[in-house]
C-alpha cells in the first residue's frame, strides 16, 4: 500500500514538471524569439531540478529533468523548424 502511494507521488512529480514544460513551451512557441525563449527556461527547469534532486536525494528527481530535457529539447527543434521562413535545406 505504501509503495502504490511513493509510485503515485512520484507519477505527480514527473506530470507536474512535465505540465510545466508544456506551459512554457506553448508560450514561447507563440512569441518572436521563441526557441530562444524555450531554450532559457528549459535550462532553468532542468538545473531546478537537479538541484531539488540533490536537496531531497530522490532521484525521481533527476528522472524528472532527464524527461524535460528530452522532451523539451526536441519541442524547442521543433519550434525552430516551424518559424515562419525558417531554415530550409533545400
């Protein structure tokens, strides 16, 4: 019974940073500077949460960052590529 409550506790930590990513990247998605912005707060975010991760010393924690920053990097490429007039290899 404990455990399913750790699980789900820790199920909240990554769907809250990940919500978190989703918000900020809508965001700068939607302004001038956009993947510039993302990356910024990208890197914020996953610094944060490594710097949580050692406070609390729970590596969901570091799971957490590890999945913003896959994520979030490929969202801030895809938003550089979907800039209007943006990069073209052809």
């Amino acid at each position: 019974m404990e455990d399913e409550k750790k699980q789900n506790n820790n199920f909240k930590i990554v769907g809250i940073n990940l919500a978190i990513l989703a918000g900020y990247t809508v965001l700068s998605g939607l302004t001038e500077g956009g993947p510039f912005i993302d990356a910024f707060f990208l890197v914020i975010h996953v610094i944060t949460c490594f710097i949580i991760s050692m406070i609390k010393q729970k590596w969901v924690w570091s799971l957490s960052a590890l999945v913003v920053l896959l994520i979030g990097v490929s969202s801030c490429v895809g938003i550089l590529f979907n800039i209007k007039g943006g990069i073209n290899f052809h």
